[in-house]
C-alpha cells in the first residue's frame, strides 16, 4: 500500500499515544479515519487535531472487550465511508503483578483488551477488508510478546496470543491483497504504565508512581517515531515490525538464547 490518499483507516485506542500519533501519521497522508477509545474526551481530541489535515474523520467511545459493541461497529464505519482498508488493533492496557497477586478479574479485564479487542477488531473487519481492493491488518503486540517477564504474566499471554494470532493470520492471507503485521514495540513513551493495574513490578517495585517514573525514564521511543515504523510496515506489506533499538535487541537476545535469556533478563532487572 504505497497511496494512502482516501484510504480507510480504522484505529483503536486512539485517544493518546501510539494510537493518538497514528491518527494524525495517517491523516496527514490524506486517510480517512474512524477513531476509537473508551475514552470519549481524549478520542475527540485525536480527531479535532486530525482535523488540520482531513474532514474525514469520526470518533467513536468503544469497549474493545464488548463482543456486540465490536460486531456493530465496522458497518457504521462502512456506513460513513462506504468501505475499510487499514485496521490497527492497538488499543491496550497493563497489568503489573505476580500470579499469585493477579487476581482472576485482572485477568479476565487484561486479555479482554489486549487479546479479545484484537480478535473483534480483526474478525469482525476482514469481511469488510476482503471486498477491497487492497487492504491491511495490524495487530499490536510487544516486546513481551517475544520474552517472557516475571510480574508480567498476564500482559504475557495476551500478547503472545496476539503475535500467534497474527502469524497464523498472515500465512492464510498470504496469497491474497489483505497484508498482515504484527508489531512488537519496545518502551513507547505513552501513559500504558501510569494507566496500569500495579501492585509489584518486574524488579520488585511496589510503588506504582515509582515504577511509572522509572518506564518514563527508560522508554527511549516516542509515539511519532513508532508510529512511522508502523506506517512503513504497510506500505512495505511487513509481517513482523519491531520497534526500537532495545525491542530489537531483545529480539536478538530471545534468538540467540532461547532457553537461558531469563538469567541474562533477571540479572538486568537487579540492575534496575
């Protein structure tokens, strides 16, 4: 997908972050934009900054985790725009404890997001995405969707079920014009630690302002420069996009060392 002129992109999570950068990415290149998040206000606020570039674009409150809500909402896209090319599943959340601290609730709330939105937003738009003339889903995972992390499980298995998901979904769509990515981000500087359920961190922090401070400092990626790796990653048809230098390191370190890169990742997080 080299044009993006009047193209169809639909976005999750986009009232701040990668998803909020995303939008504007997209729209400065003459897309047309249906924008979600569960927050009303600060999707609102996306589109009318999108709006220096392009008219086309709605804003929408949506539960990614809501089954009906996810099933209606492509055909009031399509209503508005008459078609969907792009779909970015981005919309996330993190949750930051031990199993044993995890309650079921912050799982069940967790992999709502993280993996069922994926899921809807994927399954619900390819009938959609199938009738154009070319199109493109991307799916967000992580880093943490190459590694496992200790305090992390939960964020864990949802974005290694995405990446699975994904990989699975591109080899069935490989012959046909709807092209697959999944992207792995490294630390984006976004608000997703703020945001999190915490009780314990990775190193052992138990203060949540403590740890968000510490991710802040750490996260070397901005928003704007994930977002046009992802846009690159379509218009290059990308399988696999990692983004930054420490998520691909930690690719390399996950290759190399598959069995023994938890004792190299345990002696880091001492460090931090």
């Amino acid at each position: 997908m080299k044009n993006f002129q009047g193209r169809v992109a639909v976005i999750t999570g986009a009232g701040s972050g990668i998803g909020r950068a995303l939008a504007l990415n997209l729209a400065e290149k003459g897309c047309k934009l249906a924008l979600s998040d569960i927050r009303l206000e600060s999707v609102q606020e996306t589109a009318k900054l999108c709006e220096r570039f392009t008219r086309d674009v709605i804003a929408d409150a949506l539960d990614v985790a809501d089954k009906n809500a996810m099933m209606a909402y492509p055909e009031k896209v399509v209503a508005k725009f008459g078609g969907v090319h792009i779909v970015i599943n981005n919309a996330g959340v993190a949750v930051s404890a031990t199993v044993e601290e995890t309650s079921i609730e912050d799982y069940e709330w967790l992999m709502g997001i993280n993996w069922w939105g994926v899921l809807y937003g994927t399954k619900f738009f390819l009938p959609y995405l199938q009738k154009a003339d070319e199109a493109h889903i991307v799916n967000i995972s992580s880093v943490f969707g190459i590694i496992g992390v200790p305090t992390q499980s939960a964020y864990n298995a949802a974005k290694f079920a995405v990446r699975g998901f994904t990989e699975s979904l591109r080899q069935e769509l490989a012959d046909t014009h709807i092209g697959v990515s999944c992207v792995h981000p490294g630390g984006i500087k976004t608000n997703i630690a703020a945001y999190a359920r915490y009780k314990t961190g990775p190193n052992g922090d138990t203060s949540h302002a403590t740890a968000a401070e510490k991710f802040a400092k750490l996260a070397r990626t901005t928003p704007e420069e994930a977002a046009a790796t992802i846009v690159k990653g379509i218009e290059k048809k990308s399988p696999r996009v990692l983004i930054g230098a420490d998520a691909v390191a930690i690719d390399v370190m996950a290759r190399s060392m598959p069995e023994s890169y938890t004792t190299v990742l345990g002696q880091l997080l001492k460090l931090g």
